[in-house]
C-alpha cells in the first residue's frame, strides 16, 4: 500500500486530509505520526489511511517518521474525526488533542548559494536581493531568521523568493531540536571483575585518587548505578570517569528514566466500605454493563455525601477485574488532593493524574506510560479523557453539570459529549455523576438516552448531619426596617451564634459576570429588555444598558422605575466588600478572604484551604471556587450574600446555574459533627431557583425549568450554534456581522430548512475583550449544523456549537 492520506498540521489545511506516497522501505500505518512536504514547508501529520491509490494524482513523498514514534489507537482516529465533523473544526487540531504533550515541533530554513554561480549581473537584483545575496554568499549560510530581521519578513521573503526563483540561491529546511524527548541518565559499572578492581583502584590510589574513589564505590555496591550518584558520593567529574573508560576499567551506558509526578503513594489501600442498598443497586447496573461489552450510559444523581464517590471506586474495582482500564474525570479545580487521594490509596501504584501543572516532560513521559497500559485508572480535568489508555471499559465524569467541561478554544468541545462517543466507539460504560445533574443530561435520563441510579439520602453513620436547613432572606424587609448593611438581621444573628460556639463560617458571594446589571436596593427591581424579558447588561464604556439578545439600548435611570428611590445602583459588591463590613461587625473574628486575587499564585490553593481546615480562621469569604468538591468539617453555617446576582445574568441557563450553585454551597455546611444552617439573602426569594434550593428540591427546579425551556424552545428543545466575530474596529465588526446574517438567512431560504432561528447580530455579553470588538449570531433549531455546512463560514468567524454560558 504505497499511499498515504494524511492530516496535516496546518492552519491552512482547508481539507481534511491530502494524499503522500510512501516510499520504499518507509513503513507507516494509520495513527502514525509523519513528517510531510507541505508547500514549501515540512510539517507534521498523522497517517489516517493508506491504500494502493492516491485520492489526488500528484502526490509528494512522505518525508519521515517521527521520532520517537507516535501512533494513534484507531479508535482515536474515529473520535477525532467525529469531533471535526461535529464541533466543525480542521481535523488535524481534534486529533491534536490526542496526541503526546509537547508535540508540535517546528522545522527551520537556511539559505546558501548556489556554488555553480559565480558571476552574476548585480544590476538585475534588487537593493534588497542584492544585500541578501551578498551575506549569504559572505557567509557561506544564512538563516531565514536572521534575514527576516535585516530586512524585516515580508521584505525578506520576497527577495529570498526571487533569488531562489532565479536559483541564485538554496533553500534547505531542518527540524528544530525536540522539545521534550525521553530524559537519559548515565549509569556506570565495572567492566572488571572485583578483584581487578581493587587492584586498579589501590595502585591509582596515589596519583588520581578520585578514580580510586570510583572504584572503590562500584566495588562496594556491586551493580550499575547512575554516574550522578556516584559523582555526588565520590565528588569527581566527568574527567576522572572518561580516564577509567579508556583503561577498560568501567563501562558506561544511557538509560531512560521515567520522570514521575506523583510521589508513590504511601497510604495504606482503602479498603472498599460496604455499599448500602443504594450503592448496590447501582454498582449491579454497572457491573452487568461492564460484563456485556455493549456501550450504556448512566446518570449517578445524589446529593453531596450520598456516597458516589464510593460507587465509582468500585466500580472502578469491578472494570479492573473485568481486565479493563479507565478514565476519571472531575472539573479542573476539583482536582485536589482531597479527591486525588481517595483514588490513588484505594488503587495504589495503578493511577496516573493529569495535573496541569506536571512539566512537559512529565505529562510527556505518563503519556507513554499511560499507552503501554501502564495504569489502570487516569485520572485528570477535561483532557484526561483523550488520555491513550488502552482496553477501556469504564469512563466516569463526576460533577458532569460542571461547566468548566466545555473547552473554550477550538475544537470547543463538551467533554459529556465526547466521552459518550468515546465510550460508543470502545464499547465501554459511561457514568456520569452529580448532585444537581445539568438539566439536559437528565431531560435525557427521562427519555431513557441514560440509566437514572439514584442515591437519595446522605450517608449519615450516626452523625448529626442530613441535609442542612436553609432559611431565605428577603433583602427588601431588611431595607424597611431600616437595616442598611449588606448582612440581614438573621444572617448577623447566626454568625454571632455560631462564633459563640467555635464553629466555622463561609459567606459566599457569585461574581460571575461582575457587576453587570443594574439593580434597586429598595424594591429589589432589575433593569430588563421589555422586548425579550432578558437583564440588561451595564456597558461601562458606553454608559448604556444593552440588551444581549435583540441590541436594545437605554440610558440607566437615576431612580428607580417601580419604587422611585434614588438607591439604584450596580452590584458592584466584591468579597473585599464583604470582609471590610465583616469585619467592622465582628472585630474578633479570625477572617480568611479566597477569590481569584489572594490566590493567584500557584498552588496556594491547597494551603489557603487547609488553614482554614485546620481551624486557624473562623469565617472563610469566597467565590464560586469554595462551592467546589472541599470537605469542610467545622462549618456550620452557610450564607449566601445575594443570590440575585447568578439568576439574573442575560442567559437563559442563569437559573439552572443559579440553582446548582446554591445546592453546592448549601452542600458545604453541616458535613461534620454539626447540624448545618444555610441562609440565603435574596431580593427574589420567590424565586424557583432559590426555592428549590432552599428544600434540597431537584426535582421540583427540574420540573420548573424543563417547562419554561419547552415553551421557548431552548435546549433539549432545540439545538445552539454560536458564531463570533470580533475585530479591533467595531462598525467593521457590526458590517461584518451583518453581512453573514444575510447569508445565512438567504440560504435559510433557498435550502427550506425549517424550524430554524437566527438572532442577532447583537454585541456580544463580553462585547470588548483584549482590544477587539465582539459581535455575534446565534443559529436555533432543531440541526443548526445543516445550515453551517451549506454556508462559507469565514475562517476569522468563531464557531461554536452547543454553546455554554455568556461569550
Ligand atoms: P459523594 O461523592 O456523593 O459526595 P462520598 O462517596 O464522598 O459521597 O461519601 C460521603 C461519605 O460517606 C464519605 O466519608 C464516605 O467515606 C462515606 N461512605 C460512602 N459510602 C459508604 C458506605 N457504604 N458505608 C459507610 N460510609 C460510606
Ligand atoms: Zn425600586
Ligand atoms: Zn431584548
């Protein structure tokens, strides 16, 4: 099969895959990773198929294997190229995701003279070509680089052009030096027998007593060991070493030392507890998938310390029995100790975490431990799941509503997605799990796409702690009566209370999308588009309210349209707002402050929370980042400043977000000894977001949002695609907008697709980001896919499909 058609790294790659030949004597097969002639450049690609004949007659050959050599399971490939098909993005950039860390390598150019000419007519070249010409013939080479900043790249590259067009000159392109490769120790032994040994080393004794100290260690340690030990223990140098190989005393060889980032664990195996009756059920669901080799899906839904966790290690036990491997995923910022330890002590030595704060050459090195089935679970964030682990049978996403799942940046895909393909592909179970599952997961859970298991109490053992009491503030009362401070009068009361009795405080403040919309302290009122019933967003450059779905723009009132109070303001409350009143209000109090700004610096996390942990604060104040997946022992109470600012974002998932955030940060209080207490301030209380919240109610909020989603036919009922564009001048970026709604919408026609939407071109939520103006448009439907493959999207056009969130 002399032909290969490959998928190459190459941003202008506008086809999926080009044809090469293979040469004689090459050997490749698909899911190798080649080097190939592309234009003028030599690029990397990966072999998709081979066959007798090309699918373009002129084809060039394959220019090497890469080294060390890739090669991409075949089950990597076929989800690769689903992934391009689906989230509509260049084939080489899915696979990118499955391929060793560090991989991309660039290649170089030199320029030299041609040697057969000697005279040439200065005249015909231009002043540039001319200064090229004579410093490369000056000095015999040149590299491309350095002409580039002579005369600046495009300059540069038009003479080198004309002057190899005129083949004055040669052009030659060479790999850059790996970035990562396997990392080589030097081991050492003797090359004599023992008794030699001593001899050599007490006659060299007098005059080269480092070599004498050399030998004298191997001799004592009686097998190869790496010469950086033995230059430490003896403190000689490479010198003394070289001069005892020349004597054909020792003998020197190189070899692989396999970087590891996880101390072995130390802790002794967990031991698996006995599932109650729950547990069982659905470890009996999983383990007959597992047995019968077919692809199912399930959905795990039980509250906080209802014991999933448990069910995932076991049956990770079952899939490891069964002589399969797994993938573990859990959302970036729950990839703590915390979590990674309950794996790793019940699995010792059998797990590999994908940490994205390994070096390359470390997550380099468990990539190929992870391909030679190394380890029977992977365990990571999202990316983990295109970890090459062999024989899968068992995939599990925990917290699958998480929306850090979905990837930001091309292929934006949803990890959920990917892994149910993923699991088809291999045959292999899916499942998820979730306190509060997102609500399209289980819209499919109840048309039976995927296996409900449900774990509906806490596991409680005697403790004191079920499910905490949640109490829902009304901020409007507190303003009657005259209560100014951002701290209801019950909020206030329970922290004294619980102060008293030296217990543990978290006060939680949502900062998602800032202060962005405009709200009245006195009657609660929020500014929203009487066209689309959204929240306005405040753009601060314009001084405007913008409505982000229809482009509706109005000035902000000085006083507030229901109530007529001056006391109309943003949100702009921070959590260092939240400390300095907190602090005035209890002076006492040790406080602990955790947002993006006291905790930038890397890996302070896990130190910042175990301070609090380890009791040295009383009151934690944070983010959305302390709702995550931390076990917090002593806090007792929960208070959650102003709920108003999640549900009222300008996105139709804002209360299903809302929701799951609350249920999360409620989860956080009362799971030690300690019967917890929740309070939520909120100028909605009403609000079914918060009150399902407040009584632990999934399915009542479920129940609520499927019918409101039903009737405006948002997700499940329809399906999203988001296009973006962005540029750095805004009337351009708006043009630009509107021209491929038109598009669009005429090819709407023309194809007589029905049931389909466009809405906008609006700005978008963020509408400046990084110096560049956003627009976008967003496609509604039942396949908006249709209508994307029967248009040209441009390629400065961002698309993204099933879109989460505000972009
Ligand atoms: P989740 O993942 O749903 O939050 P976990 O699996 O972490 O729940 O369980 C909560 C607590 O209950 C943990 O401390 C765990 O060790 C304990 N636990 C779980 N299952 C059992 C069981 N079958 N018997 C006793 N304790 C259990
Ligand atoms: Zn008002
Ligand atoms: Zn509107």
């Amino acid at each position: 099969m002399p032909y290969a058609e490959v998928s190459v790294n190459s941003p202008s790659g506008i086809k999926p895959t080009f044809s090469y030949h293979i040469p004689e004597g090459m050997e490749v097969q698909p899911g190798q990773a080649v080097w190939v002639p592309f234009g003028r450049q030599l690029l990397q690609g990966i072999v998709i198929s081979t066959g007798d004949s090309p699918e373009y007659e002129q084809t060039r050959d394959i220019a090497g294997i890469v080294d060390p050599p890739v090669i991409l399971a075949l089950s990597s490939l076929q989800l690769g190229k689903w992934l391009s098909a689906y989230y509509r993005c260049p084939l080489f950039q899915s696979l990118a995701l499955m391929l060793p860390p560090g991989f991309g390598r660039s290649n170089f150019c030199t320029l030299v003279a041609n040697p057969d000419v000697d005279i040439i007519c200065s005249e015909s070249l231009s002043s540039d070509e001319r200064e090229l010409f004579e410093k490369i013939t000056a000095c015999g080479l040149l590299e491309l680089k350095n002409a580039e900043k002579i005369l600046g790249k495009q300059r540069a590259q038009r003479a080198v052009s004309s002057l190899a067009r005129r083949n004055l000159i040669f052009r030659n392109f060479h790999l850059s030096p790996a970035r990562i490769s396997p990392k080589m120790e030097v081991f050492i032994e003797l090359a004599v027998d023992h008794e030699t040994a001593g001899k050599e080393a007490a006659k060299l004794a007098a005059r080269s007593p480092k070599q004498a100290m050399i030998l004298y260690y191997l001799e004592k340690v009686k097998t190869s060991v790496s010469w950086r030990e033995v230059s430490q223990a003896t403190s000689s140098s490479i010198s003394s070493r070289k001069a005892l190989e020349d004597k054909g005393l020792v003998a020197v060889n190189k070899r692989e030392i396999i970087r590891r980032p996880i101390p072995v664990s130390t802790q002794p195996p967990g031991p698996p507890l006995k599932p109650n009756n729950m547990q069982q059920r659905a470890l009996d669901e999983i383990t007959s998938s597992l047995k019968c080799n077919s692809s199912h899906n399930f959905l795990l839904h039980g509250v906080t310390g209802s014991g999933k966790t448990e069910v995932y290690l076991q049956a990770l036990d079952q899939a490891i029995r069964l002589g399969k491997k797994a993938i573990v995923l859990v959302p970036e910022i729950s990839l703590t100790p915390q979590i990674i330890n309950r794996f790793t002590a019940r699995f010792p030595n059998q797990v590999a975490v994908l940490h994205s704060t390994l070096s390359l050459g470390e997550r380099f090195d468990q990539w190929r431990e992870i391909k030679e089935g190394k380890y029977n679970v992977v365990i990571g964030a999202r990316s983990a799941l295109f970890a090459p682990q062999p024989d899968l049978g068992l995939v599990v996403m925990d917290e699958e509503h998480e929306w850090s799942y979905k990837q930001d940046t091309s292929p934006r895909y949803h990890t959920r997605t990917a892994a149910q393909e993923l699991c088809r592909i291999n045959n292999a179970t899916l499942v998820l799990g979730s306190a509060t599952p997102d609500v399209e997961t289980y819209y499919k859970a109840s048309t039976g796409e995927y296996r409900i298991l449900k774990l509906s109490e806490r596991i409680t053992q005697g403790r004191a702690s079920s499910l905490p009491e949640v109490e829902v503030v009304d901020l409007r009362e507190e303003l009657k009566t005259g209560n100014r401070s951002i701290f209801s009068r019950a909020l206030q009361t329970e922290i004294r209370t619980a102060l008293d009795r030296k217990d543990q405080v978290i006060l939680f403040l949502n900062r998602r999308g800032g202060a962005t919309f405009v709200q009245c302290r006195s009657c609660g009122y929020v500014a929203v588009c009487r066209r689309c019933r959204i929240t306005l967003s405040y753009h601060p450059q314009e001084e405007k309210l913008v409505c982000h779905h229809c482009n509706l723009r109005q000035p902000i009132p000085g006083i507030c349209p229901q109530c007529l109070s001056k006391r109309i303001k943003y949100l702009g409350l921070g959590t260092q707002g939240v400390e300095i009143e907190i602090t005035s209000l209890f002076p006492k109090a040790r406080i602990l402050r955790w947002d993006s700004d006291t905790t930038r610096n890397k890996g302070s996390h896990g130190t910042f929370l175990k301070r609090f942990i380890d009791g040295k604060a009383d009151i934690l104040i944070g983010t959305q980042m302390i709702a995550k997946g931390m076990d917090f022992p002593g806090v007792s109470l929960v208070g959650v400043i102003n709920a108003d600012i999640g549900i009222n974002l300008p996105d139709f998932r804002a209360g299903e977000h809302a929701f799951s955030l609350l249920c999360q940060v409620a989860g956080r209080a009362g799971r030690g000894d300690t019967t917890g207490k929740v309070i939520i301030q909120s100028y909605f209380p009403d609000h079914y977001a918060i009150q399902a919240a407040a009584n632990h109610d999934y399915e009542g909020f479920f129940n609520t949002e499927i019918a409101y989603r039903r009737s405006l036919k948002q997700p499940p009922f329809s399906r999203l695609a988001r296009l973006i564009f962005s540029h750095t001048n805004d009337d351009f970026c708006r043009r630009e907008a509107l021209r491929l709604k038109m598009e669009l919408s005429e090819n709407c026609g023309r194809i007589g697709i029905a049931g389909l939407t466009l809405i906008g071109p609006v700005p978008a939520f963020y509408h400046r980001l990084r110096g560049r103006y956003r627009w976008s448009i967003i496609i509604k439907g039942p396949d908006p896919a249709v209508l994307l493959e029967a248009t040209k999207i441009p390629p400065r056009w961002k698309v993204d499909i099933d879109p989460l969130g505000l972009d």
